[in-house]
C-alpha cells in the first residue's frame, strides 16, 4: 500500500475552528454516520468529501458522496499539493482529502471532519497531532460481514479484500482517541454530537 503525505503549508491546526478524523474498518457505516452528522449540523460541522479515482456505486452522487476523478485527474492533484493525504485503499483505487476546502473550513470556526480509512487517519494525526481521532466499530465481525454482503457494491474477490483490509483496520483501534460502535447510526451520530461538544443555538445546552 501507498502512502503520502503532501506539503505543511496552510495547515488545518491554524485556524479557530478544529479537526477531528473518523476512520474504521470498510462498511462499518463511516459515510452514513458523517452524512447524517452533517444533515443534523451543518452549522457547526463541515464534512470533507474524498476524491477517488474508483467508480461511483449505484445512487452516488460525485460531489455529495466524493470527488470521483481520473487517475490522471487525481496525478495533477498530487502535483499541485491539492491533498492533506492520499492513499492506495484496499489495493486498488486511490483516495485523498483535499486540501483547500479543510483549511477554509477550519479558518471560517467549522468543527472539520475527515472522514478517512486507516492509512490516511495515521497521516493525518502525524502532521496534526492535535487532530481528534475517532474510530468507528462494529458490534461484532459476523454484523461487519453482514453489512458488507448486504450492500451488494462488490464481488466475491473484491469482499475478500475488503474483508482481510478490515482486519487490519480493527487491529489498530487501541491507537485512536475514542471509540464509537456503530450498531445504529442514530445512537452513533448522537455519541459523536456528544463527543464533538456541539449545542443547539436555541438552548445553549449540549446535546449528548
């Protein structure tokens, strides 16, 4: 597997606003999780969408789900140190942060989420250590597979990798901040929004 890191400058540590990372194993629910994260709270949070150079599955749509580019596309992008990070994911596609809208995000008081595989995560918290890492986790292996073979979006030889990348990604969590399992994602975006410290303008209270 590749990996980059791409230049220091304009750094999402600069500014008022923060940077908090959500990664975990394939289909653990990462994008439904964020998605609804930043349907609930657009006010207060921004949600990077990913480039990739892989194929959009059925009902994605480029610029809400990602950034679906070229290979050559995503070359240019490296060039021009467009990416916080990039990474070689599940051995096949490539997938990268883009730089410029983080950093806007995080200068405009946005609390910014990265929404990353494994790869990119431990990236990201080496140039930023003040990053807040977040791993998202299944109930269970068997519920993990399930979810997977349910979707449908993949063959048998592509499930197979995902699945032996998933064991790697599970065997890194002692190394985030915090937990959150996502058994259903309403409890799981509620622990995030607690874990985030975000309030209501009408209240002025957490909501947990």
């Amino acid at each position: 597997m590749a990996a980059e890191i791409l230049g220091t400058h304009d750094t999402p540590g600069t500014g008022p606003g923060s940077l908090t990372v959500v990664s975990g194993p394939t289909a653990v629910g990462k994008g439904t999780v964020c998605a609804k994260l930043r349907e609930d709270w657009s006010d207060q949070v921004w949600v990077s969408v990913s480039a990739t150079t892989r194929q959009p599955r059925p009902g994605e749509i480029d610029g809400v789900h990602y950034l679906f580019v070229s290979d050559d596309e995503f070359d240019q992008m490296i060039a021009n140190d467009d990416l916080l990070e990039w990474a070689v994911v599940h051995k096949a596609a490539r997938y990268g942060t883009p730089r410029r809208p983080a950093v806007d995000a995080v200068a405009a008081g946005k609390q910014v989420i990265l929404e990353i595989d494994l790869q990119g995560a431990r990236q990201v918290k080496r140039s930023y250590p003040q990053a807040r890492m977040v791993f998202l986790d299944p109930p269970s292996w068997d519920e993990l597979v399930r979810r997977l073979v349910g979707r449908g979006t993949e063959g048998p030889e592509e499930r197979e990798r995902r699945l032996a990348t998933a064991r790697e990604e599970l065997a890194a969590k002692p190394s985030f901040d915090h937990v959150i399992v996502n058994g259903e994602v309403g409890q799981a975006v509620d622990d995030l929004v607690g874990l985030l410290g975000l309030q209501r303008a009408t209240s002025g209270r957490p909501i947990a």
